[in-house]
C-alpha cells in the first residue's frame, strides 16, 4: 500500500510539473503571469513530491526524482510537437473552432526550462546509479 501512496503522489507532482512545463511555452506576452504561472505549479508539485519520497522514507530519492525531471520534458516535448503537427495540417483548428497557431510559440523559456529538468534529471540518475555500484 505504501509504494501505490508513494507513485500516486509522484505522479500528481508530475502532473503539475508537466502543466508548468506547457505554461512555459505559451505565448502570454510580455508580463510576470507567464513566471508567476510556473511557480504556482512548481510550488503546487512540491508538497505532493515530497510527500510521495516521505512515504518511501527517501530511499531511492535520487532516481525517482530523476525519473521524473527526465520523463516530464520529453513527455512535453512530445504533447506540444503533436499539437504541432496538429496545427500545420488544420486538424486543431477543426476540433477548437478557432486559430490556435500562437498558443505554443514561446520556446526560448520553455526549451530552457525543459533542458534544465532534463540535465538536472540526468545528473541525479547518474548519480543514482554510481552511488549503487
């Protein structure tokens, strides 16, 4: 029952983790909502990630938040080119109704902030793993 507590909590916080993600490629303009937007999800997803390596007593902390700093931005990566390929053939815009093309243009934010979870992801695996051997 613990490890079904701990990978529910984990996953909502990688839920939250991936909406934080998407708010940082939208195009909201230029104004603080697009950052205050990304702190709120991030600060929304903590609680439920520590909450989700307290009930496993942070062992294996390492890989299961490595796990999800990787898994999160190639997930993203992979809704958002989808909404891409979407958009380029009219499909969204005949399931929406209305002219999304706009929506994710932001990629300097959002390809840095998913390259930083990815590395720092990484970097926590590896570590992971070399602290085991």
């Amino acid at each position: 029952m613990r490890k079904v507590i701990a990978i529910t909590l984990e996953a909502l916080a990688g839920l939250l983790v991936q909406t934080a993600l998407f708010a940082s490629f939208m195009d909201i303009g230029p104004s603080p909502a697009q950052a205050t937007m990304i702190l709120i999800y991030l600060a929304l997803a903590l609680p439920f990630l520590l909450g989700g390596l307290a009930v496993n007593r942070f062992l294996g902390w390492r890989l299961h938040l490595g796990v999800l700093l990787v898994g999160v931005p190639v997930l993203d990566v992979l809704v958002i080119g989808w909404f891409r390929l979407m958009d380029a053939s009219g499909d969204l815009q005949r399931v929406t109704g209305q002219p999304v093309n706009n929506f994710f243009n932001d990629y300097t934010m959002g390809t840095a902030l998913s390259g930083a979870f990815a590395v720092l992801g990484l970097i926590l695996l590896f570590w992971h793993r070399r602290r085991r051997s």
